[in-house]
C-alpha cells in the first residue's frame, strides 16, 4: 500500500475510534456533559414491571436546559394539543384549561450534579404541578454520546413500584 493512503487509513480508523469514546473518557465531568439543550425523544413509565407511554403521549414534545452555572429549566408536552377557542389564554373554558394542563409540564430551578451516584438533584422554584414548588427532586442520568436519559427514583403507588424514564438527544 503507498504510504500516502496507509497514513490516510490511520488517521481515518484513528477518528472513528476516538468518536466511540464517550465524551467522561476525555476527562468531562457529568455536569459538563449535561450542559446545554436536549430535544425528547420519548417518555415512558414502567408499572409493576409494565412499560407504558407517560401522559404526555407516544410522540412528546420538549427541551430540557442545562446552563453552566447550575440554572435548569424543563418544558414537555403533548405534542398536538388542543388550541383554545378565545385567543386569550384568561378567557378559556374549564374544560380547554383542564385539558391544556393534563398535557403540559414544566419546571425551573437550580441543579447539583453527583458524579458518582450518576445523578441530579433539582431545586425547583417554578413548577406548572404546584406541589413541586419549592421541593427538591433527585434523578438518575446516563449520558451515551448525544443522548440522554432521565428516570425516576423508583417509588410505590397502589401497590406498584414506578419508574419514569425520559429520553433526551443534544440540540442541534
């Protein structure tokens, strides 16, 4: 093989190896990772052992922001939500609020990264579900090259451990 094509062979299987790697192995810590925009890709809840969409649907629409400075702000929805009739938000019915919150979730706040249990702790100081103002929450985070996944602790409703799990790809 001439050595012009052998040294281009190199650099090239040299390239692919190195876009293998994950970005931790390059000395990046999991908040580094985190930062920036993540588009969803989907949302699910396991049941008892039972994978099953979450509310907001097969097809969700949302970004999730990660700012260096520990400042994070969430937004998802169903995607194809019904419009209200009035084009003032304040004058919608109480079905057309119903329906438009039952669809939509959001939240706002401060975020600690822990390395090694692989997981965020959000401060949230605004919320759409207001019980979570002014709460603390603790997710799980697996970064895998330009995806992301968020789940849940596992907690016990009805008998039935859940888990919700939020798919996430970096913003182009």
């Amino acid at each position: 093989m001439p050595q012009p094509l052998g040294r281009f062979l190199q650099l090239a299987l040299g390239a692919a190896c190195v876009a293998l790697v994950p970005p931790s192995a390059y000395g990046q810590s999991l908040k580094e990772q985190l930062h920036g925009t993540w588009t969803i890709v989907s949302a699910a809840r396991v049941v008892g052992g039972v994978e099953e969409p979450d509310f907001l649907g097969q097809d969700p629409v949302g970004r999730f922001m990660f700012a260096p400075d520990g400042h994070m702000c969430f937004n998802a929805m169903r995607r194809n939500r019904s419009k209200f009739v009035s084009p003032s938000f304040q004058a919608a019915t109480s079905e057309e609020k119903s329906a438009a919150y039952d669809s939509y979730i959001g939240y706002c706040g401060r975020y600690e990264v822990n390395e090694q249990e692989r997981s965020i702790v959000m401060q949230f100081e605004l919320s759409s579900f207001p019980n979570w103002t002014g709460t603390t929450q603790n997710r799980f985070v697996d970064v895998t090259g330009t995806r992301l996944r968020i789940s849940t602790p596992p907690r016990l409703s009805e008998g039935k451990e859940i888990v919700n799990t939020i798919l996430w790809e970096r913003g182009k």
